[in-house]
C-alpha cells in the first residue's frame, strides 16, 4: 500500500470519528432527556466529553454579587458593587480579560460564603477559609490600609421570566473589623 493510500484512509476513519462525534453531541444536546437517562454510557459521554451547552438556565436565572462599604475615620464610604466595577473596567478596556475572572471569582465566593453563612453569626463564619479568603482578598484588593470596619453584603439576583422581574435577596451581611480576622489557610 502506497503513502497516499494511507494518508487517504487515515483521513476517511478521522472525518468518520469527526462526524459520529458530531452527530452524537447533537444527539445529546436536543434530544428528550428520558432518552438520554436511559443509558449509562451516554451519561458518561455527555459528562466527560460533550463541550456545552454552557449557560444552563439556572446560571442564567440567577447570580451572585458583593457590596462592600468600609468605615474610615468615623466615617462610612458609599456602597461599591465589586462585579460591576469591574465589568465597568473591562468594558472601558477589553483587553482586560483578567477583569472578567474577578467578577467570576467573586462571584464564587458570594455563593461559597451564602451556602456557609446560612443562618450562622459571624463569630462561627469567620473560622471558615471562604470567610478568610474573602476577606484576604478585600484587603489586598479594595479596603484601604486603615479603616475601623468592613460591611460585606452578599446579594442574590433571580429573574423571573413569567413576570419578566428581577428578585433580589440578600444572602449576608457582615460588619467586621478586617484586620482581626485570621488569614485564610492555603
């Protein structure tokens, strides 16, 4: 068999592979779940190799977001909504990307330190790494190196798309001095 040959047939299985891969992620993304339950092996397919759908409609419904406000000199500063500062900074500079993993991370600690705060006093929480990550994080980041306390506001955003409305909740809220806090354990 000549080289040409080969690389002909090489070409045919990958093109063969490329399509049943095709066809089986459109399977799996439109097809109705009760079909898709049915086998364990295309569970294990759509977990471990199909890329998407990657807004889901509860990520899409809900969200996450900080307010924090800090106490200088008697004094308290206005409210500042960490995610949109930074989705403001991105917009101004695109090239920014970075501003956009803030946003997400922060994003991840309001919802961390929500599913740990639930219903606890802040004596409890701030043992906790998420709280001491949090905090280590608005020090480095936002709060200026003096000031007497630190108002952390963790906020929850759901839209309704039958009244077509906006639902907020909020998940905590913590007064603090951020300087007695321990630093959180790597």
């Amino acid at each position: 068999m000549n080289q040409k040959t080969k690389q002909f047939r090489i070409g045919l299985i990958a093109l063969f592979i490329i399509s049943l891969h095709i066809v089986l992620c459109l399977y799996l993304l439109f097809a109705p779940a009760k079909f898709r339950a049915q086998n364990g092996m295309v569970s294990v397919f759509r977990q471990l190799v199909l890329l998407g759908p990657f807004f889901t409609e509860s990520r899409i419904k809900s969200t996450r977001y900080l307010s924090i406000r800090y106490k200088q000199d008697s004094a308290w500063s206005s409210f500042r909504n960490l995610s949109q500062e930074h989705f403001e900074a991105y917009r101004a500079r695109p090239w920014r990307w970075d501003k956009l993993a803030y946003i997400g991370y922060e994003t991840d600690l309001a919802l961390t330190l929500g599913r740990v705060a639930k219903g606890r006093p802040l004596d409890v929480i701030k043992e906790s790494s998420s709280f001491q990550e949090l905090n280590g994080f608005l020090i480095q980041e936002f709060i200026p190196e003096h000031v007497d306390s630190v108002q952390v506001i963790g906020h929850g955003v759901t839209y309704v798309p039958a009244s077509q409305t906006f639902l907020s909740d909020t998940t905590f809220v913590f007064t603090y001095n951020p300087h007695a806090i321990d630093e959180g354990k790597d």
